[in-house]
C-alpha cells in the first residue's frame, strides 16, 4: 500500500490516469485548503473550461515527466486523456491561468514536498 501521510493512501498505482487521478486528488485537497477566495474567484468561473486544480495538475505532472515541450505535453493530453478532462482550454488560455497561479503552485509543491516525504 502507496501511504503519503495520515491523510491519504491508496492500494495501487496501474498507470498513467490512476498516477493523474491520485495527484489531482492531492492538489485539489491543497488547493482548496491554502488558496484564498480572492485568488479562487480572480476570474469570471463560469467561464472556465479548466478548473485551476486541473491545470496546475496538468502542469505538474508534464514537469514530473520532464516533458520538455508544453505544446507537445498538452497535444497528448487532449487526445489522450479526455476521459480525464473531457474539455480543453487552448493553450494561450492553459498559459495564462497557470502563470496567474505561479505562487499558489510553489505552495502546493511545498506542500506535496511535506505529504509525500521527498
């Protein structure tokens, strides 16, 4: 059994969207609990296709792949991990959201960095 703290825990990791589904689980758990209202509303969320979770998870998980190209990253992503996120924003938009977040996604690696003891 794969144990990163108390809190979370699961019994297998099969592939590439299980490994994708657990590490947007955490993110998303972080997320909600260290980010602010005002950065969660900065936008019009209505009009959001990606939640920030989404693509701070996208992002993080192309850097833990060292995935050099994130045109090349998101094209896979697209046409290959739909089940996980049935819609895409396009990358200019992808872009724009995960800079906006930058420092909310270095307290998230500060926190990954503490649950999963690296």
């Amino acid at each position: 059994m794969l144990e990163f703290s108390n809190k979370y825990f699961t019994k297998e990791v099969k592939d590439l969207k299980d490994f994708i589904t657990v590490v947007y689980i955490l993110i998303d758990n972080i997320y909600q609990e260290i980010t602010p209202i005002y950065i969660k509303e900065y936008r019009n969320i209505k009009d959001a296709i990606l939640s920030d979770s989404e693509i701070i998870t996208i992002s993080t998980i192309g850097k833990l792949l060292t995935i050099d190209s994130e045109k090349v990253w998101l094209g896979f992503c697209k046409r290959n991990l739909r089940d996980l996120f049935p819609k895409f924003c396009d990358r200019i938009r992808f872009n724009r959201t995960r800079r906006a977040l930058h420092a909310v996604i270095d307290e998230i690696r500060k926190e990954l960095t503490n649950i999963l003891g690296c």
